[in-house]
C-alpha cells in the first residue's frame, strides 16, 4: 500500500489502522468493573473507641478470548477511604484506638494468570482466587474490600461427575494489603464425585510457611453433602469430618472437625440446623482454617477468625426467603468450648439478620447487622455490635 505524502492523508491512515486495532483488541478482550461502596460501624464493650469506616472497592478485570486453549486474566483492584469517614483501625497502622474494620487502602494486583484448557483439563499459572467446597478451608474472604488471593500453579480436571485437583501455592496474598501478604509452601488436593444423591469429597490440604521456624497444618478429611426435591419442598443435608496434625515450633498437636448440616424448603422459605465441631488438644490447641472465607462461618461478627485453644462448638440455625424483590436471611449461632477449661466453656451467641435488593440488572443494595453476647468472662471476648450498609454495581 503507498503511504500518503500529506499530512491529512497520513492523520486519516493512522486513524484507519488504530480504528482496526481498537476493533481487533475488543475481540479479543473482554473487559468488566465490579464497585462497591460501603458503610461499616462496630461498637465493642470494652476501652476501644466505635469504628466507623466508608470505603469504595473498585475492580477492574481484563479477560482475553482463548486461542488455541490458551487465555490470560487480569483483575486489579483498589480500596479507598472516602469522605474523612475512617475512624477505624484498618490493620496496617491506623486506628487512633478504634476497633478493628480490616479493610485498608491499597491498590494491587488481585490476579494476574495465564490459562490452558483442552477438553476436561485445565491449568492456570499466577495470581488467581483459588476456593474448595463452600470455602470452609480454602476461600478468596470476598467479604472484605481486598479480596485473597494466591500465588502458584492450579491444574484441574473434571470427566463424567469426577473432579480432581490440585494446587501449589508459593504466596498467600491475603485482605491487609500486600505488606501482611504471606510466602508459603502449600499443597492443596482435592477430589470430589457427584452421585444422584449428593456430592462426596476427599481432600488433603498441606499448609506451610515458608519461614525458618518449624510449622505446618496437614489436613486431610471427607464430606458429603446432597439435595432432594419432593412435591413443592425440598430436602438438604451436609456431613463432613477431618483430622488435622499441626507442628508449632517445636510442639506438635493433633484434632479434628465435624459438620452436621440438615435443611429443608417449601413456599420461597429455606431452613437449616448445623452443628459443627473444631476440635482441641486438650486445651492447647484449636482446629484451624487460616485460608477459609472465615466471615461465612461462626458468626458475622469475626468472634471466632482464629479458633480458641479450647475448640469451638458451634449450634446454629438459619431462615431466609425473598421479600420485596430482595432476599432476607437470618442467622442464630449458639457457642461454647469443644474443650472445656477453667473459666472457659459458655463462649456466646450471635444473632444476625441480612437483607439484599438487586435492581436495574447492574445494581444491588444490601443491610447487613450482627449481634454477639459474650459468654464467659475468661474468654477474652466482649459483646460486639457490627452494621453494613452497601451498594454495589457491575459493568
């Protein structure tokens, strides 16, 4: 093709082909933002004062088109204190003797991975959210403004109900901003097979950090869970049990964790009773989850993120239905120490109510509020109001 020689010619040429090239990278490229905006307030009966916090998450993920199997993605995301409103400790410094709201400022790589598939196969090599199973022991704590994620290599392979699983992690990018992020040497297997009466699973999850004092959490269990529908109801139900050895410098324990889940539905309305069980060895050591979406479970009110040395027994019962156009939920949890010691054993209970209201198709609007009375004095734990108010959109 002749180049043109004046300089209109050559603005309208370039024009052409950047035109092309535009065209070109929409093909192959797909791009979303995912926002939320958030009020959040806790008050605690002790010496801190109440905290209240407003920040904006702002994500921007960029997917590219498969070519040839592979394909590549990238999500950077962004968390900001808005408004003078940020009267909270936030995990990385600052608080001014506020309670806890760990959601701080940062901007970062969420993921950043590189994907291969052909047929039931798939590998990725990155950055990426890495969850199992509901997220009880692996989960990306979406909950918070900064999302986790992992550093490492995931292959995954699925064929005929079966899945099988497998993932190395070499960085655990946790929710404080990168300077709280973790080296690590983790193994994560998991095998699952889908019947016509539920789903059982077999997993071992390898945990380390890649640090010179002595650790490690070797956790290796089995679940079922299923679902069955009748005439105008349904029927749920979960069980699940592990055994985990944990080496802490130089002392080594031993426990285990029990799930019993039962829940049933009719008429818009879902019910469900648990009972779950993270053990304790002897009063010295408590069940962990460090990689779990641990505000999923035992309390919205983050009492339990870390399991106390005693155990935890946890009784709980949820409703929910739909009302207005949106979903409400409401949440029970009765605690107490799977180990009893002296002074401990009544840990408390949380009562917790959430409201969510999707419109426009790109926008929702939620209420979340928990409650925890404290139980025994010993504990260490106080009783904790907490209140979120949200609204989050997605282009």
């Amino acid at each position: 093709m002749k180049m043109p020689t004046d300089k209109t010619g050559l603005a309208l040429a370039l024009l052409a082909a950047s035109s092309s090239v535009v065209a070109s990278a929409e093909d192959l490229l797909d791009a979303k933002l995912d926002m939320r905006l958030r009020y959040e307030n806790v008050q605690q009966d002790n010496a801190l004062k109440d905290a209240d916090g407003l920040t904006l998450r702002t994500r921007l993920s960029v997917s590219s088109k498969e070519i040839e199997g592979f394909s590549a993605h990238i999500d950077i995301e962004d968390s900001r204190k808005l408004l003078g409103v940020d009267d909270f400790k936030d995990t990385v410094g600052n608080g001014n003797g506020c309670s806890v709201i760990p959601d701080p400022e940062t901007t970062e790589v969420d993921q950043a991975y590189i994907k291969y598939k052909a047929g039931g196969f798939s590998a990725k090599l990155g950055r990426q959210v890495i969850t199992r199973d509901g997220q009880r022991f692996i989960g990306h704590v979406g909950f918070r403004q900064d999302r986790q994620s992992y550093d490492g290599l995931s292959l995954a392979y699925q064929a005929d109900g079966l899945s099988l699983s497998y993932a190395h992690i070499s960085k655990r990018n946790r929710i404080f901003a990168e300077q709280k992020d973790l080296d690590a040497k983790d193994h994560l297997f998991n095998l699952s097979y889908k019947t016509e009466i539920g789903k059982l699973v077999a997993y071992g999850y390898l945990l380390e950090l890649d640090q010179s004092a002595a650790n490690g959490i070797d956790t290796y269990g089995l679940s079922f869970s299923g679902k069955q529908k009748f005439d105008g109801w349904a029927l749920s139900y979960a069980a699940e049990y592990a055994t985990q050895s944990s080496t802490v410098g130089a002392s080594d324990y031993d426990t285990s964790y029990t799930k019993l889940e039962l829940g049933a539905g009719a008429g818009g309305l879902k019910a469900k009773l648990g009972y779950e069980v993270l053990g304790s060895d002897d009063g010295n050591y408590g069940f962990a989850t460090p990689l779990a979406t641990l505000h999923k479970f035992n309390g919205w009110t983050d009492q339990f993120l870390g399991t106390p040395k005693q155990g935890l027994q946890d009784i709980y019962i949820t409703l929910g239905g739909k009302a207005g156009g949106g979903k409400w939920l409401l949440a029970y949890h009765d605690f107490a120490a799977d180990q009893t010691t002296p002074g401990i054993d009544d840990l408390g209970s949380e009562l917790g109510v959430q409201f969510v209201y999707p419109f426009a198709k790109r926008y929702s609007v939620g209420l979340k509020y928990a409650q925890y009375s404290a139980g025994d004095a010993a504990s260490n734990k106080v009783d904790t109001d907490k209140l979120w108010l949200w609204l989050g959109a997605k282009f």
